[in-house]
C-alpha cells in the first residue's frame, strides 16, 4: 500500500534515472509500464493531513514523511523506515508500531 503521491514519485525518479543516463529511455518505459501493472492499493494523502500534521507536530518531522506514518496508523499496519534520521525521531515520540528495516 501506499500513498497517491507513489504514482508521480516513482516517474520522476524513474525520468531522474534516464536523464543522467543511468537507464536508457526505452528501458525508462518499460519499467514504467510494468510498474503501472504492479497491484499497488493507493490511498488519498489529502484524507491523511489532518493526522499527518498532528504527527509532524508532535514528532518535529516533515508533513510529507509524517504523510506515510499516517497512512501506516489508518490501515492499523507497522510502518518501516530505512531513513534512520525518520526513525530516531518518532520512535520515542510518536504512538506507532515503528520497525527499523534492518530489524525484519
């Protein structure tokens, strides 16, 4: 699961990735294509700003991380993070199962 913001983040990091010539375009598209396929279950970050901007508060994080901390507490799941600075600072702070990646 994640946010609706998935969509555009992944084609801008994907174009990022053909401009500096570290996938061709062609290759570019096809990535693409096959993640448009991907059932990836999306939800409205604008449902999520109310409890994103409480969290960010509380915690002194950025809206936009506290945007996918967020939608882990609607959908009742544990939220991993491989951003350690994220994670040092909710993870005595904020009232969520938070889960270091490494730890898996």
């Amino acid at each position: 699961m994640a946010l609706d913001l998935i969509w555009a983040e992944f084609g801008s990091t994907l174009r990022k990735k053909a401009r500096l010539k570290e996938v061709t375009i062609q290759e570019a598209e096809g990535i693409l294509k096959d993640f448009m396929r991907f059932p990836l279950q999306t939800y409205s970050s604008k449902l999520l700003l109310n409890s994103a901007w409480q969290l960010a508060n509380d915690s002194g994080t950025t809206f936009y991380d506290s945007l996918y901390l967020a939608l882990a507490n609607s959908r009742g799941c544990s939220f991993v993070t491989a951003d350690k600075k994220f994670y040092e600072s909710i993870v005595e702070t904020v009232d969520s199962k938070i889960i270091w990646i490494e730890d898996l």
